[in-house]
C-alpha cells in the first residue's frame, strides 16, 4: 500500500508535517486489515511496515505497508475458511476484495483526519471525496481499489454505487473514537521506532495494548502525541 502526492501539494508541507501524515496513513492501513478484518470475521493476513529514516544521502522519511491483502490469499486463507458455506466461492471472494477495498481507503482517510483535527476543521464524509483524498497521498490507494472493482464489476453504474458504499464504510471505521486511539498509537510508534521494519506482531501488539488499556490511559496518549 505506497502512499502518493501530487508534487505541488507535497511540496507546500515542511518535513515534521509530512512525517506525522505519512505516520497515520499507514497506521490507517494497518489499523482497518486487523481490526476491521478481525471484526468482520475474515481471516488474519501477513503485513508489515517498512520504513526508510533520513540520513545523509535520503532526507525523506518514508513508510508503507506492505502486503495485507485477503484477495492475494483467497485459495488458503478466504475459500478454506468460507468452506461450509453456500455458494462459498463467490461469497469470499466478494468479502476479500470488498475488505481489501476499504482497507485501502482507510490509509488517506486516517491522514485526512490528522489533517482536520491538526486545523481544528471539523471531519466529515461529504467532505471526503474520492478526488479530495488524492491529496492525503490517496492516488494509488485509489488507483489499486478501482483496479479491484473493475476486474470483479463490469458495470460502472454499479462499481461507482458500490465505490461510494465503501467509502461509507471506511469513513466509519475511522470514525470510531477507539479505532482512531488505535490508529493514533500506531502512528506515534512508527515515529518513534528506530526500525527499519515492524511487524505484523509488533503493529498487533500496539493495538491490543490500546484496546486493553483504560479509556484514561488510552486518550492520555493521544493528547500527549497531539501535543508533540
């Protein structure tokens, strides 16, 4: 999942703020293909984050994820787990890359709301166009779900009603004050962390230890990382 500007939008933002956008649009990845996932019963996927820090002869700092799609894995991980029901086939495959979809979407949208909450603009779903995240790095998170959509929907009517849907339903998912806790504690870890890869585990570990933490101590750090 590569995050993308158009040049003369990148250009306009100072390092520390491409940064923290770069953070939590790959924390919004993350975040949406294990909790999102996990909550709609689909199978676990591998993912990870690389990250490439500035250094001398790279000034740029630079993150994405890396695998997590379910649609790559449909003949073990989706078909196999769908077995027992009725027209499995079809099924699974319509939740994977349904899934897959909104994972992708999720990435610009997190970025978006950064963004927003960083202004004091209020963040809404009418606001968030499908060309307006082309300016939150969205342009081949785009690229790649139209992609999906147009192998597995020939009508276009339908693949831009079902595009919309989607959308609806990434926004959702950010829109959940826990899931943005979850989201904002991701982004703060990959700031922070000297690697060069987290893992899978890693990323998992930050969420749980979010979703199991007091709502006090679960906000406490996201005010403290807002006010970095």
């Amino acid at each position: 999942m590569e995050r993308n500007y158009k040049v003369a939008a990148a250009a306009f933002l100072n390092t520390d703020e491409l940064n923290c956008r770069t953070a939590f649009h790959e924390a919004g990845h993350a975040a949406a293909i294990h909790i999102r996932n996990r909550q709609k019963q689909l199978p676990p996927v591998f993912f990870e984050i690389q990250i490439k820090r500035p250094d001398s002869s790279q000034r740029e700092f630079f993150a994405k994820v890396v695998d997590g799609n379910l649609i790559q894995n449909l003949p073990i991980a989706v078909i196999e787990s769908f077995s027992a029901m009725t027209n499995c086939g079809q099924h699974s495959c319509q939740r994977a890359y349904e899934a897959d979809v909104v994972n992708l979407l999720v990435g610009p949208l997190a970025e978006a709301k950064y963004v927003a909450i960083g202004d004091g603009e209020i963040f809404n779903l009418e606001l968030m166009t499908l060309e307006a995240l082309r300016h939150y790095g969205g342009h081949s998170d785009l690229e790649r779900a139209q992609y999906y959509l147009d192998y597995f929907i020939t009508s276009k009517t339908l693949r831009d009603k079902k595009l919309a849907e989607l959308l609806k339903q990434a926004y959702r998912f950010i829109d959940d004050a826990l899931h943005w806790v979850c989201i904002s504690s991701l982004a703060k870890f990959i700031l922070e962390s000297r690697q060069e890869v987290i893992s899978c585990d890693e990323a998992i570990a930050v969420f749980d230890a979010c979703l199991s933490a007091p709502q006090h101590e679960r906000w406490g750090n996201v005010l403290a990382f807002a006010g970095r």
